[in-house]
C-alpha cells in the first residue's frame, strides 16, 4: 500500500466518483462522513456499509460521474463535479455535487458532501438532438 501522501488527491478522487472500494484501506476508525442535509455516518463501520449500500444501487443505473475540479492543500482536498444515474435510457437523478476531504497524516478523517439535484432529463432525446 503506497503512503497516504503520495494518493490524497487520488483517493478522494476515487471516492467521489462511487469507487468505494479502493479507499476504505485509507478510511480512519474515527472517520465522519457528512452528507450535507441528508445524514452523517460516524466511523468506518458506518461508512463503509452506506458505501457498500450505495455501490449496490450503482450496479443497477448507468453512472456518469465527471470531476470538474480538485482543490488540493496539505491536509485537504476539494473535488468538484456532477453525477448522473440512468435505467433505460431515462435520467433517475443528476447531482452538482462538492465532496471536501479531510485527512492526517496517517488516514482519511472526514468528508463533507454538498449534493444538490438537478431537474432531470431524457438521455436518449438528446442523444437524438445532433
């Protein structure tokens, strides 16, 4: 396993783009996730389970995550972007969203994500737009 240092920047990016899996080896005990107005998971247990739960659901849709922005200082990392969930071609959900990472120097300590919806919208009619 590579140091923390060198895969901060990597690891939120994983996260934030529903590759759970990858992260959890770098998650604290302690960790926190905030879901801004939604619900806060306290410790890896809790986390990991809503990432395991989540992941599940994205085996089910077609995913589109797109990172638009990461924001990286020593113990902080910001990533910016939207996700959008597909069945059949019609749009279940697109999410603007802004994850900031919170790590020390050994593990991932806490995340707070601002997840705003979007109104949503048929894929397959602007597919055929062009």
């Amino acid at each position: 396993m590579k140091k923390i240092e060198d895969r901060k920047e990597e690891i939120a990016v994983s996260f934030s783009n529903g590759n759970f899996e990858t992260t959890f080896p770098y998650l604290s005990e302690s960790i926190v996730w905030h879901i801004v107005g939604e619900n806060t998971f306290k410790g890896k247990p809790e986390v990991v389970a809503h990432c395991k739960q989540t992941a599940e659901y994205f085996k089910m849709v077609q995913t589109e995550f797109i990172t638009d922005d990461v924001m990286v200082t020593d113990s902080k990392i910001v990533v910016r972007g939207s996700a959008e969930f597909f069945r059949n071609g019609k749009q279940l959900n697109h999410i603007l969203a802004c994850d900031v990472y919170e790590f020390n120097n050994k593990k991932l300590e806490s995340i707070h994500s601002y997840c705003i919806p979007i109104k949503k919208r048929d894929k397959m009619k602007e597919t055929n737009r062009t």
